[in-house]
C-alpha cells in the first residue's frame, strides 16, 4: 500500500516537474513576445480575452497568467476591467490542458513519443545559444509531463482488482445534491494542496479513467477545481498594490459566479455535454474526452454570459477590497514556493518601480532648487519631507533589487538577464542621484542657516543649472521603459557635455570672485560644493543611458 502511495507521488511529482520546466521554457522563448501582448491589451474586453487565451496556451498555465496580470495590475500597466478580460481568457485557454493530457494521455502511447523527444532534446540543453536550450528544455519537459501521467496512470490501481477504493468512494455517492456538493469540495482542496489546477486534473483524469468515479462526479470535481486554481493568484497578490488584490478577487469572484450557476444546473448541463460526443459517457475509457469538453463548454459559457458585466464584476471587487494608503513599493509575492516563477514577465514591476524612483530622484533636485531660489518659513518642515523621499528611495531602491533577484531565480533568457543586469546599474544610478539630490538640499539648508550671501547673478545661475539637469533627467525618465537608440545617446552626450561646460564656466566665475573679496570664501566653497553636485547628477543620468544601451 505505501509502495503505491509513493509510487503516485513520485508520478505526480513528475507530471509537476515536467509542468514546470515547459511553463519556464515557453516564457524563455516567448518573454518579450508575452510582454508586448500583455502592454498592449486595450479596453476593448474581448481582446483582453483574446490575450489572455493566447497566453495561456502558450505557458500551458493559467496559474502562471494570472500571476502575470496580477503583476501587471500592480505595476500599473493593466486596469482591473483589462484584466477581468484576460482572467476569462485565462480559464478558456486551460482547458487546453485537459484536452492534451484526455488524448494524448490516454489514447496515444506516451513512451512510443516521450522518450525519443527527450532524447533529442538532451544535447539541446547544452547548446550555447539561449533559444535551442529553452527549445531543449521546452521538449525536456513535455517528455516528462507525459511520462508522469504514464507512470501515474500505472500507480493507480485498477477499480476491478481493488473493490474496496470503489466501495470506499460509493459511500458519498448516491447522496443525490450533497454527492455533488462534496465532489466539489473535494475538488476545491485537492487544487488548493497541490497548488496546480493541471495537476488536480491529471489526478481526477486517471481516477475517471480508472473507473474510481463516475462522469456525473468527476464534472463536480472539475467545478471545485475552478475555484481551487483562483487561490494562487490571491497568494501572489499579499504582496502587491490595492488594484492587485482586486484582480486577485475578481478571478475568484468570476470562477464562484459560473460555479453557482453550473452547480444549479448540474444534471441538465452533465446531460447536454454527453450528447454532444457521440461516445457512451458512463464507460469509463470515454470520460477524460467528456470532462474536457464539460471543462470546456462550462468555461466558455462562463465568459459568455459574465463578458456583459465586466464593469459590473470590477465595481463588486472593490467593494471587497477597500481603497488603503499605498506603499511606495508592493510587489507581487514570489516567497511562496507554490507560486509560479513568471520572472520573464513579471519585469514590469521593476520598471514600475524604477519610474517611481526617477520621480523621487526629480522630486529632490526640484525641491533644492525651490529652497535655494525662495527658502519657505517652515524650512526644517520642508527639509524633513525631502528627507523622507530619500529614505524611501533607498527602501525602495532594496526592495526592487531583491525583486530582481527573485524574478531571475527560476531562470531566465540570456536577453532577459542582460535587461535584469541593466535594471540593477540604473537602481544604483538612480539611488545615487536621490543622495545627491538630498546632499543638495541639506546644503541649500546650510545657506539659509548660516547666512552663506551669494552674488544674485550667481543664485539665478543655479535656477538655470537646475533646470539643465532637470531636463536631463526628464530625458531619461523617458526613456526608463523604451529601447535607447543612437539618436537618443548622442542627446544624453551633448546634455551631459553642456552640464560639465556649464559647471567648469561657473566655477571659474566663483573662483574669481573668492579672488576679488576674501569675505566670501566659505559662501564660494558652498556654491562650488553644490555644481559639484549638481555635475554628477548630469553623469550619473548619462550612465542609466549607457546601462539601457547595453542591454
């Protein structure tokens, strides 16, 4: 008995493994296609649909998808309506799923195809170029996937030779209502153990396939799945933002929906979908065919009927979670070992956080240049405000590092590594301009306090510089999420050129006045201090240039 209990672990723990690998490689192959298609869902519902279909077929995942949009969600590149629409997608495109492991599972010869595949997909794995390698990986892991559901397939023992697993299961059946109200429970935590909907169906496949339930039971075991699959996507949502719970709820709220009405219509709706196949549903070597085509159908008619309230659905998720003071950096969760790796895409929310720290870094440069220029009354009150956007840039500057390091920790493409390694140059450029940025402020403050008189000419020369290196910046905070192209490296060059000259220009004016009056040497040295300053904002803007050139 505990050879088999372990013998269905191990073919289980295959199955997941060979999930696993194939989801990575497919993102590995397809990371920047997935990005774009996941930047440019529109309003427009039934295109969210259409992506979040496309990409779940693609990762073969709708775990992974909806980690992904809750990730897109909490960087703010995706509204909540945008991604109820590809939630619905999402749960069209794992009935994928079913359908591959129903046939190829169980009507096709695994090992005839499996292992021939995974031979040829070996010296792939140590190919040098990325792209044969994830190919390698992708083959490696479908050969796996199939050959866990063999060896799963063979752990089950047979209904006929083990009477008492059938007398076992029949005492909750036959219990008219309640029987499917418990199947389904079973399903709902079956998925929320094993943390994987395609998992939780490869085991209620075989159970059918097996003859150790019916087709009646396995449909409601299906339905409890549906709902089981919503709780990776509001695990990965503890971490994140407002806007990503919601989307987080939204998925669980959708998927409740469609089971209550499924649920009401239960017996009319398992009849309907058995006289669609002309194929007896109650032989047991039939019923994967059904339940995938009821998985199917339940979610299709789902989408169908929930597409028209869409609005509806978002309003009702906010209600649920109510609007809190945000933290300046919430990413998705990536601590849970049940959470799917989807750092190929989950990129967004570093690039999201990287803007969030060009605006802190502009915030403390333009707050200098309103205390020098017009210091206000409550001076120590202003100066501790910037004060706390340099405490938060170094916080968040941490927090996206780590999250960089944890997106990477499942593998990536060597074009996503070489994106992942440019990110962290920008972070330190970034951190290190909101020091400077704050260094200035406390030298403005230094001014006022000890009474440093500076010539007027010389105060609107520092209005001007100020400006020269905000509209630096300003470049560059354009430029933090598109390519960098030549053109734009010959701009950041002729900035960077104007900053040095212009710094070189003034102090050579300061240099003379100290030469002139010997009263005015520490007010001189401030102001040299402070083009000092100011000139290496100008580099370190030309390197997140350089760093995103790199890439």
């Amino acid at each position: 008995m505990m050879g088999s209990i372990f013998s269905v672990l191990g073919s289980l723990g295959m199955f997941l493994f060979g999930m696993k690998i194939m989801s990575e490689s497919l993102q590995k192959l397809s990371g920047g296609q997935l990005r774009n298609a996941m930047r440019t869902v529109t309003q427009n519902r039934f295109a969210a649909v259409g992506t979040g279909f496309s990409v779940t077929c693609l990762v073969q995942s709708s775990s992974a998808t909806t980690v992904m949009m809750v990730s897109f969600v909490n960087a703010g590149l995706l509204t909540l309506t945008e991604a109820i629409g590809m939630i619905m997608g999402a749960n069209i495109g794992t009935t994928t799923t079913f359908w591959l492991v129903s046939f190829f599972g169980f009507k096709v010869s695994i090992s005839a195809f499996a292992l021939p595949m995974m031979g040829i997909a070996l010296p792939m794995l140590f190919a040098k170029r990325s792209k044969i390698r994830a190919t390698g990986e992708l083959m490696m892991g479908f050969g796996l996937l199939f050959l866990g559901l063999m060896f799963l397939k063979d752990s089950v023992p047979d209904i006929q030779k083990n009477p008492e697993v059938l007398e076992f299961i029949t005492n909750f059946t036959g219990k008219g209502y309640w029987s499917i109200l418990f199947f389904f429970a079973f399903g709902t935590l079956l998925t929320i153990l094993v943390q994987s909907s395609s998992v939780a169906g490869a085991i209620t496949l075989t159970m059918a396939y097996k003859g150790w339930i019916d087709y009646p039971t396995a449909c409601a075991i299906i339905l409890g799945e549906n709902v089981g699959t919503t709780i990776t996507a509001n695990l990965a949502a503890i971490g994140g933002n407002v806007e990503a719970k919601r989307a987080a709820r939204s998925h669980l709220v959708f998927n409740l929906i469609g089971v209550i009405w499924a649920l009401a219509v239960f017996m009319p709706f398992t009849t309907l979908v058995d006289r669609i196949l002309p194929i007896d549903a109650y032989q047991a070597a039939n019923i994967p065919i059904h339940m995938a085509l009821f998985h199917s159908i339940f979610n299709i008619v789902n989408t169908g009927i929930l597409i028209w309230f869409v609005p509806q659905l978002a309003r009702l998720a906010q209600r649920m979670v109510k609007d809190t003071p945000a933290a300046i950096s919430d990413h998705v969760s990536y601590d849970s070992a049940f959470v799917p790796k989807t750092g190929e895409i989950n990129l967004a929310e570093a690039e999201r956080d990287i803007q969030v720290m060009g605006s802190l870094a502009r915030d403390l440069v333009k707050g200098f240049s309103e205390i020098i220029l017009t210091p206000p009354e409550n001076l120590g009150e202003r100066v501790g405000q910037l004060h706390k956007l340099e405490q938060d840039s170094d916080r968040l500057a941490y927090e996206t590092t780590h999250f960089l390091l944890q997106c990477t920790s499942g593998g990536v493409s060597s074009q996503t590594m070489d994106r992942v390694t440019a990110l962290l140059r920008v972070i330190a450029e970034l951190e290190d301009i909101c020091d400077c940025g704050y260094r200035l402020v406390l030298m403005a403050e230094r001014k006022h306090r000890k009474q440093r008189m500076l010539p007027d000419d010389a105060i609107m020369q520092v209005r001007y510089f100020s400006d020269l290196i905000l509209q630096f910046m300003d470049f560059y905070s354009s430029r933090l999420t598109a390519p960098t192209v030549a053109s734009d490296m010959e701009t950041a060059f002729q900035l960077e050129n104007n900053i040095d000259r212009f710094r070189k220009n003034l102090r050579k004016e300061s240099m003379l006045r100290m030469q002139n009056s010997g009263d005015v040497i520490k007010a001189e040295l401030l102001y040299i201090d402070i083009l000092n300053h100011m000139e290496r904002i100008g580099n370190h803007s030309l390197n997140i240039l350089q760093a995103f050139r790199h890439a």
